[in-house]
C-alpha cells in the first residue's frame, strides 16, 4: 500500500529524499531514453554511492545518460525493462553476469506498472505467447484464448522529472517526459519528484495535471541536466 505523506508543504532538501533510498532497494524510475529521468537524483544516488539496486524502467538510458549512469558506474544488480540496447554497458555487465535483466515488452511493461499503481496484482496478455517470453509464467485460457499472466510491478521508491510542481506535489510534465512518468509515480510506495518550476499551491492549470499531489510524497528543484544528449 502507497505511504503518504499528508504535509501540506511536500517541498524537501536532496538530502532528505535521498534518506529514502538506501542499498539493495527497488528503485522504479520514470523516463525514456533519459527523456524524463530526473538528473539531479541519479547524480544523487551516485555521489551517496547506493549500490545493489533493482531498477524498474523503460530502458537503461544510454551509458552516461539517464539511469544509464548508474548502471555504467555497476550500481545495480537487476534491472527490468523493455530494452537495454542503447546502453552497450547494460549488455557487456549482462553477458559478464554482473547484472540481471528481465525483459518485458514495452506495452506489457507500462501496463504492468500501472497495474501496480491501481492496486492489481498482474494482467493478461497474449503477447510473447509460443515464445521465450513465456518462459516461467503461468498462462491462463478466457473464452478459449490463452494469455500470459503477467505480474504488476511496484517499488519501494519511484523518482520522476516533471517541468513543473506546486507545494502539494501536483505534478505537469514536459512533451514525452509524460510517457513513463505517471505510471511510474503511482506505483511507488514512497514517490519522489524533481522538477525545473515550483509554484504555489493554486498556480497550476487542473487540466495540465497529469499527477495529483496525493501519488507524491517529496518535490525537489532540479539542479538541471548534467549530461550531453546521444542526439545532439
């Protein structure tokens, strides 16, 4: 069940998020590509020297982008996500058996965090039926067709990069930084939130909002991108 901090002010210091994570935690982060992972937390958790992480995401960044610092710098022990390609480290630590790698569709991915955000405990599906894919899962048949169960995803701490917060945790993202993030904030049993804008409480347009203050525990002001994007 989510925790929730009922504080009116979720505004915190760096150094009281990162209080909340600590080696060997699960650590679900939103993103994709680094698009919408929040840089100043990664570098964070670098400098705190966190180690043996499960990372939960959409990807492994690239290697000094994104989650893809932390995984270069052997932070983690597993990580789950729909690819690793973009980070030849990910691959190189994987084949050398320093790192696990559970791979989930990109679909099959998102819904099984938003599935552990909503409270579910997995979801059906048909895709990677009569492939590797379905190696170890239990399959079930609905009105004659058969589907993999696949398990909901959560963790003990999410982080998310939004471009704007309020006080209460209220949360607008930027372009496709909204992909991951959402689901990724809800389904975090504690939910950190770095952002480039805070606003007072009131200030943000309701329908921007694409995460209500209740799925966020803590707000910190970003400190800005601190690597050069593989496309520019």
């Amino acid at each position: 069940m989510k925790q929730v901090i009922t504080k009116k002010n979720k505004i915190v210091t760096m150094e009281e998020a990162l209080e909340h994570i600590s080696d060997g935690c699960t650590l679900m982060y939103g993103g994709f590509g680094g698009v919408g992972t929040p840089p100043t937390l990664v570098q964070g958790i670098l400098d705190k020297g966190v180690k043996e992480l499960t990372l939960i995401g959409n990807d492994t960044g690239f290697p000094d982008i994104g989650i893809g610092r932390i995984v270069t710098a052997e932070r983690a022990k597993k990580v789950i996500a729909s690819h690793i390609g973009s980070n030849p480290n990910a691959g190189k630590l994987m084949t050398e058996g320093k790192l696990q790698v559970e791979f989930s569709p990109q679909g099959t991915l998102a819904e099984r965090i938003r599935a552990g955000g909503v409270g579910l405990g997995g979801i059906f599906v048909d895709v990677g039926i009569g492939t590797i894919a379905e190696e170890g899962k239990d399959k079930i048949v609905i009105e004659g067709k058969e589907y993999l169960v696949e398990t909901a995803l959560t963790a003990e701490v999410s982080i998310v990069h939004a471009k704007k917060a309020d006080s209460l945790g209220n949360l607008v993202y930027d372009k496709t930084a909204c992909n991951f993030n959402p689901l990724v904030a809800m389904a975090g049993a504690f939910t950190i939130a770095e952002v480039d804008e805070i606003v007072p409480a009131g200030e943000l347009d309701p329908e921007c909002i694409a995460t209500p203050g209740i799925y966020v525990d803590m707000v910190i002001p970003t400190k800005g991108v601190n690597w050069k994007w593989a496309w520019q």
